[in-house]
C-alpha cells in the first residue's frame, strides 16, 4: 500500500517521511508510555500476534502430526520431517543427555517455528494491518505494529525465558550446591581468593549471553522492518512525472528484491535463535 495519506500530520496534511516511520514504529499500548522503560505499559499489539502466531504454529505441527503416514508423505509431512529431523540431529550433538532431548529438542522445534512465524509477518505490506485496524476502531490515528519480533521487550522476554531454562537444568544436572560451587570456583579455580572475581565474571557471563541473544533477534528485524518502511515511502511518493514514475518503479523493484532477501533474513534469524538456545542449554549440562 501507498504510504501517503496513511497517517495525517497534526495539521491535517498528509505526513512528512519522518512523521509516517514514527507513527509506524509505535504500538498498541494499553497506557502512555513515561519514559524509554515502562514495565506498567503492555504493547498489547505484540502480545496478540505472538500468541495468535503460537497458536497458529501448534495447528500446523498438530496437524501435520496428526496426518502423518508410513507410506509416502505428501509436501507438507515431508517438509516438518525434515525440519524435525534438522532439529533432534542438532539436539543430538549440543545436548548429550538423552533424557533432557525429550524436552529439549521439541522447545527447540517450538522456538524455531513460534520465531520464524512473528519473522514472516514483515513480508504483509507495511500498511495493510495498521489499516484494518483503523477501519476497525474507526480512529485513523490508530497505531498497530504487526512484527513481534521487532519489539524490543518480546525478544528479551524470549531470552529471558531461555535463561530460566538454563538455570533449571543447571540445578537439575549439577544439584543446587554443585551449582553453587560452580559459580564460585569457575573460571579462574577453586580458590577462595578468587570466589569473587569468579561469581562476577559468571553473572556477566548470564547478563551478556542473555542481552545479545534478544537484542540480535530485534535488531534484525527493527532494521527489516525499517527498510520496509523506506521502500513504502518511495511508493507513496509517485507522481506523473519522469522523478515519480522512477519512484514507483524504484518501490516495486526495491520491495520485491527485499522481501525475497528477507526470507532469507527471516529464516536465519529463527535457526540463530534456536541453535543459541540448544547451545545455552547444552553448557548448563557441563560440568567446570
């Protein structure tokens, strides 16, 4: 869709490049948000979608469970035993307790699928949901994004709940006092001297591990999403003219090429998140 006339500027003129990104890259909020971090405000339009899209993602696993057969699979049985198959064998070679793999692997499958699903939602036009909501609430200032994972408090909700997952199966595997003992006397050695500068490096290791696995899923995306936002505008800027007909032009070539690369983007993204997930995972087996 054209951006022009999407979203009016205040004084009731179509927006300026810059007003249109900003009113696209504002959610649906349950209150005004006070400042950069607000844990009082739910972006409800990123709850929606994600849940919406799990559940989407477990019909389609459920079905395809459902209508598997011995004899010869059709495309889309075909499709998830592969993927399943791509799955259990990187599983298999990170997490090496073949108990754990029976919780292990399906999260993993769970990760990728939930992901690359929220990821797609950057292929829809950029002004296709945002419009049907307008129509819906009859407010054409209504604001609507439909990219979960370009939202900076899902991605880091997804690595934190990876994080839980590690600290249980470090408990689970080593004991509580072995864990214990671990954050202590690792990675310097069981010294008492350095049982400090040990639990240190080891909560910034958690820190870390945790921030830069959210914040690479929402940086690719937020920029994805960005890019899509741009190519809309030279749509939105066409004209009958030599400039506006290149513009038009430039918006279908541009968002053709883009949308191809970013399935690329897309599905690297959701096996990024899924294999750093198995690997965290994996270490909380190790032993230091």
């Amino acid at each position: 869709m054209a951006a022009e006339g999407h979203a009016e500027s205040a004084n009731g003129a179509a927006p300026s490049a810059g007003e249109y990104i900003i009113h696209h890259l504002q959610h649906a909020q349950s209150g005004t948000q006070k400042g950069i971090v607000d844990f009082s405000v739910v972006n409800l339009d990123s709850i929606f979608f994600s849940v919406m899209l799990g559940l989407v993602g477990c019909f389609l696993l459920w079905r395809a469970a459902k209508a598997a057969t011995s004899g010869v699979p059709g495309r889309f049985q075909a499709a998830v035993e592969i993927l399943v198959e791509i799955v259990a064998d990187q599983a298999k070679g990170i997490v090496h307790n073949a108990n754990s793999r029976k919780l292990v692997a399906p999260l993993a499958l769970t990760v990728f699928v939930w992901i690359f699903l929220m990821n797609a939602m950057d292929l829809f036009p950029v002004d296709l949901f945002p419009w049907i909501w307008q129509q819906i609430t009859g407010d054409h200032h209504a604001k609507l994004r439909v990219v979960p994972t370009a939202d900076l408090s899902m991605t880091m909700g997804l690595s934190l709940g990876v994080l839980i997952t590690c600290l249980i199966y470090n408990v689970k595997m080593k004991g509580a006092g072995g864990w214990a003992h671990e954050l202590v006397a690792a990675p310097f050695g069981d010294k008492v001297y350095l049982y400090p500068v040990n639990f240190l490096m080891q909560m910034i290791e958690f820190v870390a591990k945790t921030v830069s696995h959210g914040m690479r899923l929402f940086g690719n995306m937020y920029a994805g999403e960005l890019i899509f936002m741009l190519i809309a505008l030279m749509g939105g800027a066409w004209t009958l003219s030599a400039t506006g007909i290149g513009l038009a032009i430039g918006h279908i070539v541009a968002g053709s090429v883009w949308a191809i690369f970013h399935i690329l983007i897309i599905t690297l993204q959701a096996f990024v998140f899924m294999m750093l997930t198995l690997v965290y995972i994996g270490q909380a087996h190790d032993a230091h």
